[in-house]
C-alpha cells in the first residue's frame, strides 16, 4: 500500500496553545521550509525535546509509528518534521516559562491539528466498525501499550476512527532483556489493556485488510520509509526495523497470534 506522500519539513512561526497530556505538546503555526512562494502556513500539534517525558527516542518513535501506521491504513494526523533554531526555542520559552515549560532547539515532531475531534465514548459509526482489527492489530503489532479506556489517544474525525499520539509505539525497545518474536502478540500482555479488545474478545474478526496491508509493506518499502527520516536517527531505528521484518516474514503466524489475542 505505498502511498503518494512525502515527509514536509516546517518552521514555526508562533505558538497557539499549550496541549494537556503528559508531553505537554504545543500547537504552532508553521510555515513550511523550502517554500519560496506563497507558502501554506499550517497549525500543528509538535512534540519538541525539553518537554516532559519527551526524549529522541519517543520523537523517533511517534514519527516512525505514525508513518507506518498510514502505511498499513489507519488514519492518522499527517506527521511532519519541525526544524527550531536557537532563536525560535528562546522566544517560545518566554510564553513557556509561566506555564513551568521550555524546549531546546533542534528537530521536533510534529503532526496536523485536526478539529473538530468526537471523543471515543465507545460509539462508533457503522463504516468505521471493520476497520477495528486494523486498528487493534496494529497496535499489537507494534507493541503500543498507550491505547487503554483511561487514555485512548483515538478520536472521531469527520466518521472515521483517527488514531494519534506513538511515542509510546515500540515498547520492546525499551524492555531489558530478549523481546519476545516480533509476531507473538497474543503473548506481551498488551491485548486485554487495549480499547478496543472488548469489542473484539470471543469473536472471529477479519483481520485481512490489515494482512493485505502488511503483505504490500515490502522490505524495500520499509527502507525507503526510513530514508525520510533524518540521518542520524537511522542508527537507532535499526530496532524498529528488525521487527518489522520479522512480523512481514511470519505473518500467518501473526494472523493466528492476533485470533489467539482475543480467544
């Protein structure tokens, strides 16, 4: 499922408003870089070092999440890249700092700010039900334990199910000792804490659109996702990269793994 588009790189120009949360995102206005004419400014929700809990680690995980969770389907708020020099950090640090906040220059991550956003009250439209074993698989898949009923971090966007925040995505990077293999989902203890479990638990659910999905995801596809993403982050994605293609080699037995999950 390779899809038409590319990775922009912004430049903020002013700050809007300071998210809640637990990274405490901010919401710029942004330009966007390399643009000479008439740029598109754009409001978007960035996710910068120096705000809590936010490391490079979490960056690369949220963008590189996000992007393959477009790639396989789901749908996210466009990701993006946001360069902020020096001068930018210190002048957003002056309305930061009344709110115990400040972030430090360099490459940020950012993603577009969607409103108006439907809170996930456990309602879904009729067109969005088939669509929840892509959404529960993927999370598996990735290992992302930051989908629960207390913290869902899905919304309803114009009738679909708009699935956003994965810094938390790639929890096996973080473990200490051996991950289990990339494909064994029903095995980490992630399924029964995820959202969407009680809708699919003692059920059969089609999980072939997102097979079909993983199936178009070729190695060399995932390579070239990669490429957008800055250099010096290539070293610590190699990771990600390792269970990804694990899961693209084993995936009857992810398929089964993911019907065991809610056995």
């Amino acid at each position: 499922m390779s899809q038409p588009w590319t990775l922009l790189r912004w430049q903020v120009e002013y700050l809007e408003r300071i998210l809640n949360g637990r990274t405490r995102p901010l919401v710029v206005r942004c330009s966007q870089l390399g643009i000479n004419a008439n740029p598109v400014p754009r409001t978007l929700v960035v996710k910068a070092l120096g705000l809590p809990e936010v490391t490079p680690l979490s960056l690369i995980c949220e963008l590189l999440g996000n992007m393959l969770a477009r790639e396989l389907g789901v749908m996210t708020p466009s990701p993006g890249l946001v360069d902020i020099d020096g001068d930018t950090a210190n002048a957003l640090n002056v309305s930061l700092a009344s709110h115990g906040l400040s972030i430090r220059p360099g490459l940020a991550v950012g993603c577009t700010y969607l409103r108006p956003l439907l809170p996930f009250d456990g309602s879904l439209p009729d067109e969005v039900t088939a669509e929840i074993p892509r959404l529960y698989g993927f999370d598996l898949a990735v290992q992302n334990p930051d989908r629960r009923e207390n913290n869902p971090n899905y919304a309803i966007f114009e009738n679909q199910l708009l699935a956003y925040d994965f810094e938390m995505a790639f929890s096996f990077l973080r473990l200490i000792g051996d991950p289990l293999e990339a494909w064994k989902v029903s095995k980490h203890g992630l399924a029964s804490k995820h959202l969407l479990y009680p809708r699919l638990r003692r059920r059969t659910p089609s999980w072939q659109s997102l097979m079909t999905a993983l199936q178009q995801l070729t190695a060399e596809r995932l390579d070239e996702i990669i490429t957008y993403l800055p250099a010096a982050w290539h070293a610590d994605v190699q990771g990600i990269r390792v269970h990804m293609l694990s899961l693209l080699g084993a995936l009857p037995e992810l398929q089964a793994e993911l019907q065991e999950s809610v056995a």
